[in-house]
C-alpha cells in the first residue's frame, strides 16, 4: 500500500515547487480569442518567484475589445507597439509548460480549461503542435469547490485569495493572477492537506480528470451541433424547394395564402412582418425588465439573496411554451386587456394604440403576444446582462462613488456605456428566442393574412412559427412543402440573429477570472 507523503493538515511536499501559468485575452470566446498578455513562472515552498520571471506581451493581430482592455490594461495601440508577434509568443508559452510537465512539476491555472483552451486553439492559429493532453495540472478554483463546497459568495481569484489570505494587488496582470493563484493553492494544501499517491497529487488527478472530459466534450459537442445544423437546413432546403421555386420573391412579400387554389398561392409577408412586430414588442418590453433586474442582482442584492433571485429567473426560462401560452390566455391577457383598452383611449390619436370600431375586444392583438414574449425573453437578457455586470471593474464603480455620483448617476454614465455592447448581446439573443416563438403566441393571437403596419391593439396578426403550427395538421402536399419554406425562412432569421448575437457577446466581454 501506498504512503501518504504528509500528515493531515501538513502541507504537502509536492505544493513546495510548482509553476503557474495565466493568460490576459481578447475576450471570452475559447475559439476566437487571442492571448495580449502570459506567463509562466515557478515558484518556491513560500510562494516566491524563482528562476526566470517570464511574462510575454503579445499583439494579437486583432483589435482588442474596449471592455476587454478596461480590465487587463493593454489597449490595440499599445499591444500593436510594444508586443511581439503572437505566433512567437505562443511558441515560447507552449515550451515553458512542456518543460515543466516533462519535469513532473504541477502547473496551477485558475480556472484551467479557460487559458489552456485559449491557448490551445492559439497554437492550432499558428500551425503549431498543441498540447492536448496537459499533465499534471492542478485548478484552485476546482480544489476550493471540493474541500470548501458549502461556502457562499462568488469563487473568482480576487475572493479566494481574499479568504486563503492571499495578497492580490494587481488583478488581471498576468504574473500577478498567477503568483496569486499559485499561492492559493498551497494555502489550500497546507489548510487541508492532498495526498501525494504513486508519485501523483490526488488534486491534480481530480483537475485532469475533469480538464480532460472538458477538452474532449467540448470538441465533439460543437462538432456536433455544427453537423446537426446543417443537416436541418440541408433538409429544409429540399423539402421547401419546389414552394420557393414555384413562389418566387412573392413569398417573403406577398399577403395571400391559398394553398388550394388551381395554383396554389402561398405568400408568407404578413405572418413575417408579424413575427418581427411581436419579436420587437417582446424586446421593448423585456430589456429594461431585465436590466434592472441584473443591475439589482450583482449590485445590491446581499450574495444568498442574489442566488435566490437568479434561481427563479432561470426557473421561469425553463417554463414550457405551452404553459406560458396558457396563462397568458387564462390569466395574463384579461388584464393586459385592460392596459390596451387604457392605451387606446389616452393615446388613441397615435396609429400605434388605434383600433376598429368593428373590433370591440382588446384581447388576442400584438400587444398582448408582444408581453408573452417578453416574460419568455426576460431570462435570456437579464443572464447575458448579469454576467457582463459582473465582469465590471470594481474599483471603476467604487471611484465613481467616492467622486460623489448616485446610483441612478454611475450606472447611467459609466456602468451602462461600459456594458452596453454586451446587453445588445443578450437583446439579440432574446430577440432570437422571440421571432422562432409558436406555441405562446398560438394561444393569445388571432392569426390573420391581413397585414397590420402599425395598430398593435387590433386583435389581428401573425407570426411565421405559430402559422407552421396552425396550418401543419391539415395541410394539402403543396402546403407542406410552403411549410417547409416558411420554417426555412424562420430557422435562417433564428440562425443569424444569434451568430450575431454571440459575437457581440463574447467580443464585448472581458477576460473573467
């Protein structure tokens, strides 16, 4: 049997020498990223720096991101200036690490998957031979989770160096996140002690274990999803071909729909611009419900309260469609009723809040889908918006403060500006979620081939995906197949809306530790 190398609540002998390694980006795509700033150092039993004090500048041949060099410091022109190519940089990166891995000598990263990902997809850039396999690595934020589980609070470098008691002067440098790092994780070795067996720290056995099921998941899933999209639009293409042909351009444009005519006519325009009607009605809704409900969340919000909240958030995105679609009938909509009937005869000399005299119900318009939406979209715009709250420099709000602003003042002059490239983010990608929505609007909406511009109280209009649904159940052969090109139309909108959306997100975003 094997001997433990240390007694319980001994510092381990393998944490007195170990390296630490860091990486400062472009942002937070694993893909798309590019490395600014890095380093590589070893460091003693007391957690100094001992041999070469290696740190890399790198320009990264694309523009850095506003919000991504607020938080490490390197702007475009300054990287452009001073740094090195980035393909040497990451040559140099990748044989510091080999080295130490072929010595035996753990390497600690904080929150490892991040750099080691980043850098892997570097080396693939710049034609070089990756690490694939990294070994040992040891994670403090995977150890701190697993021997300190049940403590509350956020888990980011600045608050475990705060509760191992290590300084962190200079965060989001790159040397001074990974000396920091390195010296939590003896912290947490000496307080609790990670068995040494067969020449192999347990901790870094859980760390790899776990970095190499992310490495390999990750790879075959978007692999995957990349296959399975382009297998639906491939099928969607050949099952709405001979409609798109036939049709021609009055399909997106035209306002009939007679499938059953000597030639079939089946035009889309009316449910189309009723899609984006409500999909936008959605929106102007939900963002500022889901700005104010992050802003409450990440700034004034005691930490278990804050838990609280965003667990029932992501409660209500989990809601199916259909049970949404029912309160909103049964529940929502009488009252919402109310608020366009109050609309109309307030500001009823405006075409948006108008409405027939023939109509005599306020019920089943735009209006009342357009709040539906929003309660299905306020869970996608209020996560996006949290996370990039969250990534906010402290010290940038706590100066505002000091300098005599209000909360209302800070968050419109430097918390919004800051973050709003990332909000459009998530506002896209709810938008995404809103026009691709059917059963919901199916419930509250009264179907209508009759297009309405601009009179979102009439109880009229449309909406692509909820049209498939309505139509799909007794459609003739030649229906089917415009069908199928509507949810062609529906599945590219979808599509591009949230391409767009995740570049915005993941390029506005700052390097998170």
């Amino acid at each position: 049997m094997n001997q433990l190398s240390f007694e319980l609540n001994a510092r381990p002998a393998w944490a007195n020498r170990i390296a630490v390694f860091d990486t400062e980006t472009t942002g937070l795509d694993l893909r798309e990223s590019r490395i600014v700033t890095a380093c590589v150092v070893e460091l003693d039993a007391t957690g100094q720096i001992v041999g070469r004090d290696e740190e890399w500048l790198a320009d990264p041949g694309i523009e850095i991101p506003d919000v991504a060099a607020a938080v490490h410091g390197v702007t475009t022109e300054f990287a452009r200036a001073n740094g090195r190519p980035a393909a040497e940089v990451v040559a140099e990166v990748l044989e510091a690490l080999r080295g130490y891995f072929a010595a035996g000598i753990p390497v600690v990263a904080y929150n490892a998957p991040y750099d080691f990902t980043i850098l892997k997809y570097e080396a693939l850039r710049h034609g070089l031979e990756p690490i694939l396999e990294p070994f040992p690595i040891l994670d403090p934020l995977v150890l701190d989770k697993k021997v300190d589980q049940y403590r509350s609070g956020k888990r980011r470098l600045e608050n475990a160096a705060a509760v191992y008691g290590v300084e962190l002067s200079d965060a989001h440098n790159a040397t001074a996140d990974a000396v920091a790092a390195g010296r939590v994780l003896q912290a947490i070795a000496e307080k609790y002690g990670i068995p040494l067996v067969n020449g192999e720290s347990v901790a870094a056995g859980l760390t790899e274990r776990g970095f190499k099921w992310f490495f390999r998941t990750t790879t075959i899933a978007s692999n995957f999803a990349f296959l399975l999209v382009a297998l639906i639009l491939i099928f969607l293409l050949a099952k709405s071909f001979p409609a798109l042909q036939q049709q021609g351009p009055a399909f997106l444009f035209g306002s009939k729909w007679d499938p059953e005519a000597e030639k079939p006519v089946m035009q889309l325009g009316p449910m189309l611009w009723g899609s984006i009607q409500v999909a936008f009605l959605g929106i102007l809704i939900a963002t500022p419900m889901a700005i104010s409900a992050a802003y409450v969340i990440v700034f004034m919000l005691h930490d278990r309260l804050a838990k609280i909240a965003t667990t029932l958030i992501d409660l209500l995105a989990a809601l199916p469609s259909v049970v949404i679609g029912l309160w909103g009938l049964l529940s929502f909509a009488p009252v919402a009723a109310n608020w366009a009937k109050l609309l109309h005869e307030s500001l009823g000399w405006l075409p948006f809040f108008t409405i027939g005299n023939e109509s005599g119900t306020f019920t089943d318009s735009p209006f009342i889908a357009g709040w539906i939406v929003a309660v299905m979209i306020v869970p996608i715009i209020t996560s996006v918006t949290r996370e990039i709250f969250s990534q906010m420099d402290a010290g940038l709000i706590n100066g505002a403060l000091a300098l005599g602003g209000g909360r209302y003042s800070v968050f419109r002059q430097v918390i919004l500006p800051t973050s709003a490239t990332g909000i459009l983010g998530g506002i896209l990608l709810g938008l995404g979620r809103a026009i691709g929505e059917t059963v919901a609007i199916l419930y509250v909406l009264q179907l209508s081939m009759d297009i309405n511009w601009f009179e979102i109280l009439e109880p009229r209009g449309g909406a692509v995906a909820s049209w498939i649904l309505a139509r799909f159940g007794e459609a003739t052969p030649a229906e089917y197949e415009g069908l199928m090109a509507a949810g062609l139309v529906i599945f590219i909108v979808t599509l591009l809306v949230n391409v767009v959306a995740n570049l915005i997100v993941s390029r506005s975003a700052g390097r998170r530790k």
